[in-house]
C-alpha cells in the first residue's frame, strides 16, 4: 500500500504465494497497477477475475493431465490426493480428480493437512492411509511441508514396495533445495516438472548464476538453478521490454484523497499509466531462458512437462508429456506413444523396478471375503481364476444362509451386502444387470448370455405324410427353377449338335421343340443308348440298339441315340449331374417321409399365456420379475431350485401339478438338456443379458486385475474342465441331430451346375466355330447381311451325310442372271459340300451347281447337253 500511495509504483512484481497474492490484486485492481507474479500458481487467481493481475508462470491446472496420463499409463484405478489446507494446495485439487476420472480412475478419499501440522498429525494420517487399499498417493504441499512429509512416511515403512508416490512440479522444481537426507527418504518417487528446452544462452546463464550462488553461499557443495528462478528473470525482462515500448516518463496518478493515512485502501488513487502498462505487458514477446516468453489470458501458456524419478542424491528424466501429444519417451514429441517401454527404467519405492499394482490388501492376516448363494457351484472357476492372477489373493467363501441352512435372501439382497461393505466381494450366478450395475460393478462376463425357454417335446411326422405337396419340399424353390433351366437349356444344346446329322432330331418343329424337353427330361428315368458302358447287360443293351427292338415299347427311345461326339460329351456331365440330383432328392423325400419329426409341445409364449399354463423359473432369481414383464400372470410362475426340480416338474406337466414350460438363464437351459436332451428343447426368442459375472464394490480395483483373469481362464484348457465338471461328459443327442430334414439348397449344387453349364458352353462354341469354318465362302461372299444369315440357316437346316464325309460328286449346271452377271442370291444358295475344300464354280456363262439338276441357260443361248457328272475328291 505504501509503495502505491507514497512511491506511486506503476508495476509490482513478486506476490510469491496464492495467499499473498490474492491480497496484492485486489489492490491492483482498485488502484489499476499490473501485479506480476512469477510464482502465484492458485488456478482460482486468474486473469479472467482480476484483469490486472499477470502470471508469469505456469498454472498448477495445467500439470494435472500430465499427472493423469501416468496413472493411465500404468493403470492404476484409484488415486489420493494428499494436499495442504491452504488456497495453494486446495485450488488444484477439483482439476486433478476431473483428470483423474476422465482417464476412468477414482479418488475414494482425499487426505488433507492442516496449514501447519505436528509430526503426530502428519503420523496419523498415514497410519490411516495404510488401512486403505490403494497405493498410488499424489502429494502437492509446500518444499517446507513436503520435506517433514516424506520423511516420516520413510520412517512409518510407507516407501518401501507397492507404494507409488507422485510429486507435483511445486516440489520437483526446488528438490535441489531440500537437504540430502530427506531426498534419501524419497527415492522412487516420481515427479512432475515444467520442461525448459536448452539453449546456449542459458547454460552461459546458469554457469554464471552458480559460480555467485556459492560464492555468497560457501557452505553449500552443489545447487541448481530451478525453473522458478528462470520465471524471475523473464519477468523482469518483460516488464523493462513493457516500460520501454511505453515510453513514460514519470509516473501518473488520479489523487482521490489528500491523507496521509497509508492504510486507507479507500484513498490510493488510480494510475493512470497502468491500463496502457498492462496491455504493453501482455503483449510482449520474446525468447527467454525458459523459453518463448508469450502471455495468454494474462499468464503463461501450457508448456511440456518432463517426467521426473528421484534416484540416489538428485533426479532422473524419464519421459516427456505435452498437451498435444501426451506421453513420451523423447523429448522432441514428434509422435504420441504410449507403449510402456518409451518411458525410462524406473526405479520405485523399496529399490524396485517391478511396477506396483496400484493397491494392496490393508493387512496380510486379512482374506477377501466372498459371498456366494446358498447353493453355489462356482468355487473352482473362482480358484481358477485367482490362480491366474499375477499376486496372491486371499479369500474365502461366506455362504449367503441364514443359520438354519436356508438361503437369507434374493440376489438382489446378496448384492446389498457388498454396497453395505458386508462382502468383498459376490461370486456365483448373478447376472449382469443395468439397474444393479448402479450401486456395484460387475468384472467380464464368464457364461453364455440370454434368458431362453425350454418345452417338452414330441414326436410326429403325420403333417408331411398328410401334404399332397410334400414332393416338393425336398428341393428349394431356387434348387427347383435352376434345375428345370438346365434340363431346357441342355435339351437345347444337345439339338443344335444333333440337328443336322440325327433324324431323330428332323422334323416337325412342334416335335423338334418337344425332343428338346423330352430328351434332357428322359435322363431322370434312363440312359441314353450311345453313352451305356460296356458292362451294361447284353440284352438290356441290345434293347437300346438292334433294330428288332423298335417296336418293343420299353425300347421305343433307342430312335433318340446321339451321334454327335460333342452331344455325348454334353450328355455324360449331364447325366452326371442328375445322377447326384435325384440320389439327393430320393434321400431327402425317404427321410421327410419316414423319420420321426421331433416338434416342441410349446412354441411362444403367447401360447403359454392363452392355455393358461403354468411357467417353471429358478427361485429368488430375476426371471421372475422377467417373466411378469412378459405378460405372465404371477400365479402362474411356480419357483424351483435346481435341474432335477425342473425335469420333474416339466414331466409332470401343468395339469398334474407341473409346469408346461421353464424359463430361465442359458446356462441352466444348458445343464438341463445336457441330461434329458431327448425330452427337452430350447424354443422361442433368446432375452439378452450380459451373463455371469463377479461383483465388487463400485470402483473396487480388484474389478480389471479379476477381468483379465477371466478372459485368461475362458481362453484356456482349464474352462473344458470346467464345462465338463458343470454339464458332464455328454454326448451328443442322436435324437435331437436326426430329427429334423431340410430342404436341399442350391449352394450345395453349384459346383455341379457350373461344371454342366461350362461342358455345354463349349461344346457349342465349339460346334459353332465348325460350321462357320466350313461354310466361309457364305461368310465371304458379297451378298447383304440378311441374305448370308439366311442361307446359313438353310445350311444348318439341311440333314448332313456323315457317311461321305471324304468324298462329294457335284453337277455342273449353268445359270445366268437376266443382265449376265452372277446372281447374288443363287451364289447365296449355292450347297457347300461337308468338306474343308469347297468348290463353287462360277462361269461367265454357266455355273456349276450341287443340286445334281440340269444346267440352265438364258433365252439367248442354245441348249447343250449336260456335260456328264465330274467326281472331286477333297484334298484334304
């Protein structure tokens, strides 16, 4: 007030604590004098509240994500803070729990320290720290406090293994301070410190800081520079840099008050120079020696932080962390990593480099106390699955019962007991549920999930014996089309190969078009003749073939033989093909026919709900409730208590004091048919649940260390022995597998329709390429593209003689168009002998013609004899 009043100070650096701070800005802001502080660090002091105040260095909120990042390094679950009860150590705290939740740990308590606190007071409240499971303590307190702190937590046995211990950069920065036998008490610690990129000017700084430090200071061996210290200095740099760029020359303020009385707060008057002292200030810029000096929100922006281990008489870097890019093991940050091999090796409290679990069993005499239902069936899967975990556990099993034997309650009231911190822990068939998951947590689940229903069954194959359409069943409706597409399109093919050279196949076209169905189709009853194999009978064979057996109706088809080598190529995969459909079909239909067909006496639970049938359910379980929401009248659920009770009550039945159906959990379900798999099935839609699972207190730590145990047990041999030990050695119900015939589909066969498919593709393409070889003069001749078309047609039309394939006569006619050129359409129309060497011969006068008729002239020429039949042989 003084120095404001009297002095008339444009600018105050040096509030060294919150506490002082928070006085000097409120004066700041009535008398408009910038208050700059290099050590302030309370996040309630802002600029955004006291524009006049100035933090020249860094927020304690912004090093509490920095703090979290670790925790969700090393996974640990639960965290306390141990802070002081002043506006430094209190501000930070509601930053660092957001932090620490927000990487899904907790805090369950905060231990706080009075502003002062004796040995004893600091003694107690480790002693109840040590009652506690967790392990992992972050502590922001004062150097003066922080040094009393951990040196009686060395002496109470809480820095040896299992603890982990995080300082804040308050302490971390002024280490070098603290007297060498308190930094032996808290070797492994870890720490947390702002990160100061080197640079030549610096290090000429520190040489020379150091080399004046110990010459004022003798008595002391060695002293580090802290980055406090570097704050200083930049903030009086960037004040001169402010007053300079200011250009004032002497100092003005706004009198109020002529008193004298140096404690009038109400008197200072107003300095005119400090708004324009403020924004020169904020907007100054420049690089110092802790690095780029630039003010945001009038304080320092968030910088790197540097991962510190307190290792024999100082520290050791181990990583990096920065806003941007989290976690690092290097400090140029260009990537974010977060493998635990880029930190440094760390030493932890005890001289250990094995990383603490986080928490511990307060005592050793103490075992986990684990609930389990009255009858409970689960202790080996438990003992399998502690016995996979990396540490010792403890337990034992308290059974849920009253003294009498009988179960004390639900499992909703089991549950109960482990929020009332009556149990550890609750083991056993709970299921997980999204209201029960409100008040305790719940690990992985370790059973199959779903509520489903089981009925009685019968035995009937009367519906299919009574379906005049039951013929079709055996087959798809795809299965069917496919099959009647490939019968016409091999019918096809196998009349265009044949057309030419098989009388069979030259007549009519309403017989031609029903050859083509009638000789794919006749491969479902028999073989054709010209593909019989060699051992087929000699009487049978003769049927197919002599001449004698035309009349003989059973042999009436052996007019239809194949002759064509490609037509018996198509055919032979052809036959193939229904050889395998009809095998397929036979056994299909013999099986809808004859076998037992297994049908549930239920088949929803509508039909439950309409006869008035009573539901079986486990007792004190939550299907009850399940079933009540599904439209279930209470008095029709009847509560059992194992398998047995079940089977009985099913065989019973409702009108004999049974039930009709059971509804329950798929486990149970599972055991069930397990043992009666021929009287049972497991009808109706399945009602989702998380199955089985272990129950902890919320937020127990315990919870991921079980999870991954689990998963290691489920993945593994050890659950086979399990399930065997559950549901028994059974085998499967031969029954139940032979029940039940579907229809044949068209995946299963189309492989075989490819390979038909393909063989009459090309022996087609094939055929066609021939035909269009042989007959190249039409291809090549001049006429219109109609006119080739139709000759080719005439072509493919004309029965073909394959037993004078070597050798052709032609008739040398003669013709003449009317203007005595050839004709387009006669030449057209000339027959193309069945040889690779074809002859046409055109005269200017005369052309010489296949036909075998006599040779034609015009009215202008005399007629002459034929000049005879000239025989040409084919070259080739």
């Amino acid at each position: 007030v003084d120095l404001i009043k009297n002095v008339q100070v444009q600018a105050i650096l040096g509030p060294q604590t919150s506490s002082e701070a928070v006085f000097v800005v409120d004066i700041g802001n009535k008398t408009e004098v910038p208050i700059i502080s290099f050590s302030a660090t309370s996040p309630s002091i802002s600029f955004t509240k006291t524009s006049y105040f100035i933090r020249t260095t860094l927020n304690d909120s912004t090093q509490v994500k920095a703090i979290a990042a670790i925790i969700d390094y090393f996974g640990w679950r639960e965290v306390v803070p141990i802070y002081e009860d002043t506006d430094y150590g209190k501000d930070m705290i509601p930053y660092l729990i957001d932090a620490i939740q927000d990487v899904n740990s907790r805090v369950p308590y905060r231990s706080v320290l009075c502003f002062s606190p004796t040995d004893e007071q600091i003694r107690g409240e480790l002693y109840k720290l040590m009652t506690m499971q967790t392990r992992v303590f972050v502590v922001h307190m004062r150097t003066s406090l922080g040094s009393r702190f951990f040196s009686i937590a060395n002496e109470v046995g809480m820095m040896s293994n299992g603890y982990v211990w995080i300082i804040t950069d308050g302490l971390t920065d002024l280490l070098s301070s603290i007297d060498t036998s308190i930094i032996g008490s808290m070797q492994g610690v870890l720490g947390i410190k702002a990160y100061v990129p080197r640079s030549e000017k610096l290090d000429n700084f520190r040489r020379r800081w150091k080399r004046k430090f110990l010459q004022d200071n003798p008595d002391i061996d060695e002293v580090e520079l802290s980055v406090l210290g570097l704050y200083a200095y930049d903030s009086f740099w960037a004040l001169a840099m402010a007053v300079e760029k200011l250009n004032t020359v002497r100092p003005l303020f706004k009198r109020l008050d002529n008193g004298t009385n140096t404690t009038d707060l109400e008197n200072l008057g107003i300095s005119e120079n400090g708004p324009k002292l403020r924004d020169s200030i904020l907007h100054t810029k420049f690089q110092g020696l802790s690095g780029e000096f630039w003010l945001k929100d009038g304080q320092l922006q968030s910088s790197t932080f540097k991962i510190m281990n307190i290792i024999g008489k100082g520290e050791r870097e181990i990583g990096f962390w920065s806003p941007t890019h989290g976690l690092s093991g290097n400090s140029d940050l260009t990537t974010k990593t977060s493998s635990q091999t880029n930190l440094g090796a760390i030493i932890w409290p005890g001289e250990t480099t094995v990383i603490p679990k986080g928490w511990e069993m307060p005592t050793s005499e103490r075992k986990l106390k684990v609930g389990v239902p009255k009858q409970d069936g689960f202790s080996d899967f438990v003992k399998a699955v502690v016995d996979s975990m990396k540490y010792a556990l403890p337990y034992e099993f308290v059974p849920f019962e009253k003294a009498d034997g009988e179960s004390a309650g639900d499992y909703n009231e089991l549950l109960d007991q482990v929020y009332f911190q009556n149990y550890d822990a609750v083991v056993g068939d709970v299921t997980i549920l999204a209201n029960r998951s409100n008040y305790v947590d719940f690990t992985l689940p370790f059973t199959d999930s779903g509520v489903s229903m089981v009925v009685p069954v019968k035995y009937d194959n009367r519906d299919n014996r009574k379906n005049a359409w039951i013929f079709l069943k055996p087959l798809t409706t795809d299965l069917w089309l496919t099959t009647g597409t490939f019968f016409i399109y091999t019918g096809f093919v196998i009349w265009v190969l044949e057309h030419g050279i098989n009388k069979a196949f030259r007549d009519k076209f309403s017989q031609q078009v029903g050859m083509i169905f009638y000789f794919s189709f006749s491969t479902l009853v028999f073989a054709h003749s010209n593909f019989l194999p060699s051992s087929f009978p000699t009487q049978l064979h003769n049927c197919f073939i002599h001449e004698s057996n035309e009349h003989n109706p059973i042999c009436h088809f052996a007019e239809e033989r194949i002759i064509s080598n490609f037509a018996r190529f198509v055919m032979i995969i052809w036959v193939f093909v229904v050889l395998i459909l009809t095998s397929s079909y036979t056994a299909s239909l013999t099986s809808m026919l004859t076998v037992q067909q297994l049908q549930p006496t239920i088949t929803d639970i509508s039909d439950l709900k309409k006869n008035g049938d009573y539901v079986g359910y486990q007792s004190r379980s939550f299907v009850y409730e399940l079933a009540q929401s599904m439209g279930i009248d209470s008095s029709k659920l009847r509560p059992y208590d194992n398998v047995e009770e079940f089977h009985q009550a099913l065989s019973k039945g409702s009108r004999n004091g049974g039930v009709s159906a059971v509804i329950d959990e798929i486990p149970y379900m599972k055991l069930l048919l397990a043992k009666y798999c021929t009287k049972y099935m497991m009808v109706g839609p399945t009602h989702r649940t998380a199955g089985f699972g272990f129950v902890f207190p919320k937020g127990s730590p315990l919870v991921p260390d079980i999870s991954r145990a689990i998963l290691n047990v489920t993945e593994g041999d050890k659950m086979d022995a399990i399930d065997r030990e559950w549901f028994g050695q059974q085998v499967s119900c031969q029954e139940q597998g032979t029940t039940t015939s579907e229809s044949l589909t068209l995946d299963s066969f189309k492989g075989l329709f490819m390979i038909a498919g393909v063989a009459s593709a090309i022996a087609f393409i094939v055929f066609f390429i021939i035909f269009l070889y042989e007959h190249r003069n039409i291809i090549t001749s001049e006429c219109s593209v109609s006119q080739k078309i139709s000759a080719m047609a005439v072509e493919f039309d004309k029965e073909k003689d394959i037993s004078s394939r070597g050798s052709k006569k032609i008739d040398f006619l003669s013709a003449r168009t009317t203007d005595g050129r050839e004709s387009c359409v006669a030449e057209c129309n000339v027959s193309t002998p069945q040889s690779p060497a074809t002859i046409v011969c055109v005269h200017e006068d005369t052309v010489f013609s296949t036909e075998g008729s006599t040779p034609s002239t015009d009215h202008s020429t005399p007629i002459r004899d034929p000049p005879g039949v000239i025989e040409i042989t084919s070259v080739n």
